[in-house]
C-alpha cells in the first residue's frame, strides 16, 4: 500500500497537483493506491480551522484521475464552506476512490482505504457519499475510527441522506416563497436530477405536498425501480434539462449549471443537494442572477447530512437536536437570497462570504493569548 502522491501522475505534469492545490488553498491532499485491491483514492482536507476535515467519500468511474483530482478539490472546498454556514464545529474534507461501486467495490478495497484515513491521524473524518453506504462505512470502520455516518443499530447516524433530502426540501420551500410568493408547493412542477439516496426521500415529500415530480437518472434500470419505489415520473437523462417546470432539483454529480443548460432550464428556482452545481461559479452564479432564477446556494441547502453527522461526531447520535438544526436550511436560504437580491449579487458568492466570515473570526480567536 502506497498513501504517497503517485509519481507517474506528478512526472507527467510537474506542475498540476501543486497548482491547484495552491490555488484553492487547501492543507492537505493525500493519494492512496494498492494494486491488489484495486485502490485508487484521493483524501483532501482544505481547511481545519473550525475543527477536522469532514466530508463524505465518493465512489465514481472517473475518466481520469485529473478529473477526480478536479472533483474531489472542489467537493472539499465545498465542505469547508458547508460546515461553516451550518454552524458546526467541522472543518472542510472529501474523498474520492476511482472506480465503479458496482463492479470494483470490495471488503479488502475498503478496509484499506479506512487504513488510509487511519493514517491521516483525525486530520480527515469520512463518511457515505455517492456511491457509498452505510454498511460500507461499517467496513470501513473496522480500519479506522475516523468514520461516521454508521447504521442506526451500530449507534451511529444512519444514512445522511435522510437528512440531506428533508434540508433540501425546506431549502426549496424558502426558495420557492422568493419567487413565487408563498413557500407552498402543492402544485408546483419539480424537476429531480438523480436517482439516488437523497432523491429517494425528497421526492416522498414533495409528492406528499403535491408537487407534480418528474425524475431522471444516467442508469435506466435505477430509474426504473426508483419511480416503481418511490414515485414521480421517469425522463430520460438528456431531456431533463427542457422540461417546462418551477424547479429544477440537481441531485447528482455536480457542474450540471452550465453554458449549455442555462440556456435550456425554463424552470424559475434552482434547489437541489448536488455539490458544486456551478460549473463556474463567477460567471453562472451572474448567470442565474440576470435570468431571474432564485438560486438556492448547494453548500447552503445541502448541509442537512452532515448536520445529522456532526451529533454523530460530537459523542452521541442525536436525531432530535439534527432535524432541529437542519431546519434552519430553511431561513439561511431565505437570508442568502434576500441578500443577493438586495444587493444585487451572486447568491453563491454572498454565502460564500458568509461562511469566510465566520472561518475567519474562529481563526482571530485561535491566535489570541
């Protein structure tokens, strides 16, 4: 087992993990690979002022490992600031291992990666992710005890996602009452990018409210059982981005707020769980501005998983104190629009400023006698 930053990938571009890692400022980025297991995985933590690096680990078929550096350099970023806004005591940390969960994911491959984190010494606290579960953070747990998010019958958390889809319910509701004048969503038309475990409980709830839901995955045999479980209507991958809705949900892989979807979204709200939806934060965030759309920032209305692990952290599962805090979503949201539209500004980028802000000031008292 090598945890060291592969030297083929720095020889043939002496300058590319460096640069970006300098350019987005983060503390540590650690390569893990083992040939008999297959391992490949990146851990990032980029900021530890408010406490260690927390984030999920992600388990996707990347093309190549630039790309998975891209993604897991952002989705780490990303934490930091999801941890700041939501007013926990965590750090900013991902983590991603190349490779299909369906075909590669193995016992050995995980029990070696948690020897991984374990290695990192508490610098880095993982938990389930696209592509994960919380069984695998059982697994993973028998390496390391820098891992949350384990079943409820191990006294931990349970799935994140639970929590994340009823945050980002509340998110869009406040969302919805921006642009609509009133946070109902009975009625409304939604617009769900992503089959998968944060889907699978806010669609329940939308529909519950009835909300007409429309829902698309990358896999066609995910989405068959999801709408067959679930509920909502099945679209295919490539169309979701055309359909005539109120809100459009990205619940997947992230950058889906893009040059060429921008011009094709008819929706007037933006509020899904995906990470990093801006594909360029300066320019889309702008663009979502200019169009009218009441954009609901990612870190700010996905926070309600990693609250739900932070009772976790803390000592002793609390689901109460977690529903509690996730439904704050709500206000932050509401606080963070009616700030960019007053302002005129980017709602991504006046969140952003918001948790710096608070990073910062835990950073003075840090330095202080």
């Amino acid at each position: 087992m090598n945890t060291q930053t592969e030297a083929p990938s720095l020889l043939a571009n002496p300058d590319g993990v460096f640069a970006q890692v300098e350019k987005m400022g983060h503390e540590l980025v650690t390569y893990c690979y083992d040939q008999p297991t297959g391992l490949k995985a990146i851990i990032a933590v980029h900021n530890s002022v408010l406490g260690p690096g927390m984030g999920g680990t992600r388990m996707w078929p990347y093309a190549t490992e630039a790309e998975a550096l891209t993604d897991v350099l952002r989705l780490a970023r990303g934490m930091t600031l999801k941890n700041s806004v939501a007013g926990l005591n965590l750090g900013g940390g991902k983590a991603v291992i190349i490779g299909d969960p369906r075909r590669v994911k193995t016992e050995a491959l995980l029990r070696l990666y948690g020897k991984c984190i374990q290695n990192l010494n508490g610098k880095y606290v993982t938990a389930e992710d696209v592509g994960m579960t919380d069984h695998d953070m059982e697994t993973i747990a028998l390496q390391t005890r820098h891992v949350s998010g384990l079943p409820l019958y191990r006294g931990g958390s349970g799935s994140p996602a639970v929590m994340t889809g009823y945050g980002v319910y509340v998110g869009m509701k406040a969302a919805a009452k921006r642009a609509f004048g009133t946070d109902s969503l009975a009625n409304r038309k939604v617009a769900v990018q992503g089959a998968g475990a944060v889907s699978q409980n806010l669609v329940p709830l939308l529909l519950k409210e009835g909300a007409t839901v429309f829902v698309s995955d990358v896999f066609e045999d995910k989405l068959k059982a999801f709408v067959a479980n679930f509920g909502g209507q099945a679209v295919p991958a490539d169309q979701i981005y055309d359909l005539d809705v109120d809100i459009y949900s990205p619940n997947a892989l992230g950058a889906t707020i893009n040059d060429d979807t921008l011009g094709r979204l008819k929706c007037q709200v933006i509020a899904g769980a995906a990470n990093n939806q801006l594909a360029n934060e300066p320019k889309h965030g702008l663009a979502c501005l200019e169009r009218g759309l009441v954009y609901a920032p990612d870190f700010v209305i996905n926070g309600g998983g990693v609250t739900n692990i932070a009772t976790e952290i803390a000592g002793q599962y609390n689901a109460a104190w977690a529903k509690a805090q996730t439904e704050q979503i709500y206000d932050r949201v509401g606080q963070v629009v009616d700030q960019a539209q007053a302002q005129r500004r980017n709602a991504q980028e006046v969140a952003t400023e918001m948790a710096l802000a608070r990073i910062k000031a835990v950073a003075h008292v840090k330095t202080m006698y």
